[in-house]
C-alpha cells in the first residue's frame, strides 16, 4: 500500500504511511478556517519526504506556516531541512538538544533504505510546558507529555475537532520504544491522552484509530507498560540481563506485535530507573542495540 494523505476530520489530514515498522511513520497537516497550515512531523528518507509535501500541495496552494517536531527521531524529524530556510520548527526544548545529539546515527543503523540526501536541521522554534498555535479561529495545542518514548514527546491536540496526533506515544500494531524516554514515565503520557478524550488518534505508527478503537488501543499500552514493568521487576530482582530476560520469558499476547526486539531496549530503560537512575538518564546506544541486534539475530533492518 502507498501513503496517503486522508482527512480525518474538518481540517486535519493524517498522512499515513503502511506497514508502520521501523523508519515508516505517519505524519500530519492541520489546515485552519484561515487557509493557513501547520504540518506535524516529517518522514525518513528524501523520496519519502519528497512523497508528503508533493501530497501537502494537492491539499492546500498556501505554504505551512511552521513545522512541529512531536520528538527527536530521525523518522520524524530527517525532512526537516527540506522546509524553507524562513519556516519555523517547532519543538520541545529537549527535542532540538536530542536531534543535534543524534545527528544521522538512526539512518547508520537500521539498514536497508536508500536514506538519499539527508541533513540534521534541529527544531529553532523551542518551548517546554505546552504551546498553542492559532491558524485563524483554529486552536492547535502542543502539550510536552514525555518523558515516555523520548524526552521530548509532545501531542498535537486539535480540540474542536477532538483530533490528536500523538507522534510515538502511540504505536499501533507494534511494540512501543521506550529504550529513550522512560518505562515509569510512559503510562503518565497515555493517561494524559485519555484526558483529552479524542475522537480520533493518529498514532506516530499504523492505522489512524477512531472512536473505540482509541480506547482500546489505549488500553493495549497501558497493558504493555504494565508487562514491561513486571517482566524488568523479576528479571532485575533475579539478577538476569534484559536479554536473557526476553530470551527467557514465557509467550504472550505482544509478541505478535512489530519489532519485538524493541523489548530487550525497554527493559535496558526499566533496570536503568529500578538501579535509582534518574528518570531522564541517557543509557549506552551501543549496548542497549547491540543486545537488540543479538536477539533480532542480526542487523535491525527498516524497509523504509
């Protein structure tokens, strides 16, 4: 299946991008009463990126006003540079700190993609509470909810429509990464989500979730969070490795969920806090992904 660019909701335009596995994420564009627009996220690769804002221009003649960063990640923030020099990014403080700490190494380690030309272009637009944009009568709300999947999560809240884009706090159909944000702080995030009570919910990965699919995909994290937490209590208190762990463990409901080698990075984070690490502490990439690559049996591939 191709991407596409659908309207969710008057206004709000999900870019969708199937199957969702590593480096394929959905991006979004909010259009105002006004015609102004905001796009949310860019994609991974310069075809990819080059693909969305061809589908932007179907949409609306007008030039987005600003781009909003919803986290760090390579796959939502490597079209960045293709906006024009005069354009706002838009993120959280610790979202231009982390996509300057990066730098490309997503594109170095998960192979297989043609990457073409990318460049790290950080957020210059910074805040950290919640920012609210106003394009006309349209209010689009920007509230800071990580850390969770990274440090810098942030949701764009559409209330009038009751639309929100919740950028990788969302996975749907695959396993949460948490190996960046935090195991404690990850269903505080969701809780937050809940709070809103959207109508629709655009994941940062899979099929747009609309009335009570959101609950239940809601629900499905939440459970994960919860077996994530109860998996690293034991195996911590045992004095197992988060690999073993996962090599270990018993069969369960997530492992029909996308990359599960993203378990052994989660786990890495919940020994991290249950050690008495401060919530927001960086963990050994190298480590945290070489255990990842061991338990894939191999290089971690993107077939963005």
């Amino acid at each position: 299946m191709k991407p596409e660019l659908v309207e969710v909701a008057p206004g709000a335009h999900a870019y969708i991008q199937p199957d969702g596995s590593w480096m394929i994420n959905n991006t979004g564009l909010v259009v105002g009463d006004d015609g102004s627009a905001v796009l949310v996220d860019t994609t991974s690769t310069e075809a990819r990126n080059r693909a969305l804002l061809a589908a932007v221009e179907g949409v609306t003649e007008r030039r987005p006003r600003a781009l909003v960063n919803t986290h760090h990640h390579g796959d939502h923030t490597y079209g960045n540079w293709l906006m024009p020099a005069d354009m706002p990014i838009i993120g959280h403080v610790k979202c231009r700190e982390d996509v300057l700490a990066a730098g490309l190494l997503a594109s170095q380690v998960l192979t297989g993609p043609d990457y073409g030309r990318i460049e790290v272009r950080p957020p210059d637009v910074t805040f950290t509470g919640s920012l609210t944009l106003h394009l006309g009568e349209t209010v689009v709300e920007l509230h800071h909810v990580g850390p969770a999947h990274t440090r810098s999560d942030v949701v764009v809240w559409l209330p009038a429509q009751r639309v929100l884009f919740a950028g990788d706090i969302a996975f749907s159909g695959g396993q949460p990464f948490l190996a960046e944000g935090s195991v404690a702080g990850y269903p505080q995030a969701l809780q937050r989500i809940r709070a809103l009570e959207p109508d629709v919910l655009v994941p940062g990965h899979g099929p747009v979730c609309r009335g009570d699919e959101v609950t239940s995909l809601l629900d499905d994290l939440s459970a994960y969070a919860s077996f994530v937490d109860s998996l690293a209590r034991e195996g911590h208190a045992a004095g197992r490795t988060p690999l073993e762990v996962v090599r270990g463990k018993a069969a369960s409901r997530f492992d029909t969920w996308q990359e599960s080698e993203r378990l052994v990075g989660n786990l890495h984070r919940a020994y991290s806090e249950l050690d008495g690490n401060d919530i927001e502490a960086r963990l050994d990439v190298a480590k945290v992904w070489g255990d990842m690559m061991a338990f894939s049996g191999g290089p971690i591939r993107s077939h963005a």
